[in-house]
C-alpha cells in the first residue's frame, strides 16, 4: 500500500515511517527538506497521487498563538484538497486529548485542524495523544521561573513516542473511524510529581513548585484537563521503563 506521511521526519513520524517500511508498505517521507511543504503547497500533488492513506504527523515550527492556528489551517486546507483530487481513501492525524476541553492557542490551532477534516469529504481517522514523555524537558523549561519550575497538580498520563507511533501504524493500516481514537500513557499521576520524578531522574537540580494556578501553554489545567475522560487506549512505557531506555540509548 502507498502510505504517504507528512512531517515524516518528526518525532513521531520517523518513528511511524520506520514501522510502516518494515510492514513492506510504500512510505514516503514527507517534509519540506524532501521537497513536500503543505504550506507553499509544493510537492503535495505528486506526493499524495496513487496514495490510500495519508498520516498528517506535521507540527508548526512556532508555536505562538497566531502562527500555530495559521499553520494548521494551511496546511490541513492544501493537504485535504490534494487528497481528494487523489481519491485517498483514508486520512489520519495526531491531535491531542483535552483539546476541545482546554482554552490555550495550541490546542485551539489543534480543533480548528480536526473541523478541516471533520467537514472534508476523506475518510478520517483522528487520533488524540496525551503529551509525549519526550516533551517532558520542554515543559520543564516553559514552566521555568528561575530555579524553580511551576506546575500544576492536574492529572497527567504522557505516552512514550514508541507507542504513538506503533497505535498511529495500526490506525492507519485498519478501516477508518469516522470520529476521534483516544490514547495516554500507562500511568496517571499529577503532572508535578512526574515532571519532578523526571528532573530529578536525569540530575536536574530544578525544584518543582506545586501550582494549581500554573498554566500550559496559556491555559488552565484542572483536574482532568489533560487526561482522557472515556475510553483510551494505553501505551506500554511508562516513565521509568523510558528513562531506562533514554539512558541506555545514550
Ligand atoms: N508534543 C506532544 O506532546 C503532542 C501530543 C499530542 C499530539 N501532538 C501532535 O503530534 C504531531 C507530531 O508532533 P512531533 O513532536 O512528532 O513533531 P516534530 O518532531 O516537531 O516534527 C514536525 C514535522 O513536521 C514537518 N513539517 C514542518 N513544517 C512542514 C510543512 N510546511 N510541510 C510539511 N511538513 C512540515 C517537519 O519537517 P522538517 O523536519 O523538515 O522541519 C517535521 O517532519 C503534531 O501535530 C502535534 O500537534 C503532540
């Protein structure tokens, strides 16, 4: 099957390319740096003719508030209208768990993608991660207020990049849902005392300062704002087993 993968050089998206080839599947790899840029549009078209599923793992290079809710949009309108000139009879993309629950400019950017594909004619399948343990460093130094790093006491249940990337290859090689796939981590805890277990893992000397008022990316973090509220299918690596293997790989 031709499986074409934008932002297939990202985190996530190596991790889904190198999955998918090994099935023996047609990857290709979609990125600006190979030619395939859903913003300018080049590239799309070639990419995505003769393709049965397209997996959209593309991430904005900015994150501020405008830029972010721009990039999705863009790109999402000129990668949806190349696919169904194509005829793709599966589209799939990575959002995030609480995004419809939670008010910050990210996860605005991130609704106004999934409506795009909500109200396209492809067959869809959007797949809502919690945070992936390998952005537990970037929320420590976006939460940093000198030595001190503030975070609130919300539940938290980040998944490994290993895991997405094996659910999102197997979303996307099975029928399409229509409708959302939730996934998280094996473990839910507070999201202090697991940033703090991670600092404090890899010798950071930062101390972790329980915040309920502490926001992300902007927005308030309640009990249950970042965690799935039904069903959710689970990752196999929880923080310790990551941090193990991190550090083996080292
Ligand atoms: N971080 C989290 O905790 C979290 C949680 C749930 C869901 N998500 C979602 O997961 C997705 C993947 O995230 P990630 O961390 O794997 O991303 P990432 O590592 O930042 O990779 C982003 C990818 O997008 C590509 N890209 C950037 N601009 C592009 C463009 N104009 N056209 C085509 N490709 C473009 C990049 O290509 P280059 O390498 O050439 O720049 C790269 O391959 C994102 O949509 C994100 O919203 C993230």
């Amino acid at each position: 099957m031709k499986i074409v993968v934008i932002g297939g050089t990202g985190l996530i998206g190596s991790k889904t390319v190198a999955i998918l080839r090994q099935g023996g599947h047609e990857v290709i790899a979609a990125s600006p740096q190979s030619g395939i840029n859903t913003i300018s549009g080049e590239g799309v078209k070639e990419a995505v003719a003769g393709a049965q599923v397209v997996i959209d793992l593309a991430n904005s290079p900015s994150f501020e508030d405008k830029a972010v809710l721009e990039f999705f949009q863009t790109s999402g309108r000129n990668l949806l209208a190349a696919e169904a000139a194509a005829g793709v009879r599966h589209h799939v993309a990575l959002s995030i768990v609480g995004t419809d629950r939670s008010d910050n400019g990210y996860f605005r950017a991130k609704v106004a993608q999934e409506n795009l594909i909500r109200s396209s004619s492809i067959p869809y399948t959007i797949i809502r991660s919690t945070q992936f343990l390998e952005f537990l460093r970037g929320i420590a130094d976006s939460s940093a207020d000198g030595n001190k790093v503030r975070i609130s006491p919300g539940l938290f249940q980040p998944i490994a990049a290993n895991d997405v990337a094996t659910i999102v290859a197997e979303v996307a090689l099975a029928p399409p849902r229509g409708g959302v796939v939730e996934i998280a981590g094996p473990e839910r805890v507070p999201f202090n005392e697991i940033v703090a277990r991670y600092l404090k893992a890899v010798g950071d000397p930062r101390e972790v300062v329980r915040d309920p008022e502490a926001r992300y990316f902007g927005g308030r973090v309640e009990e249950l704002s970042l965690v799935p509220l039904g069903e959710a299918r689970l990752g196999r690596i929880g923080l310790d087993e990551w941090l193990r293997r991190s550090q083996a790989a080292a």
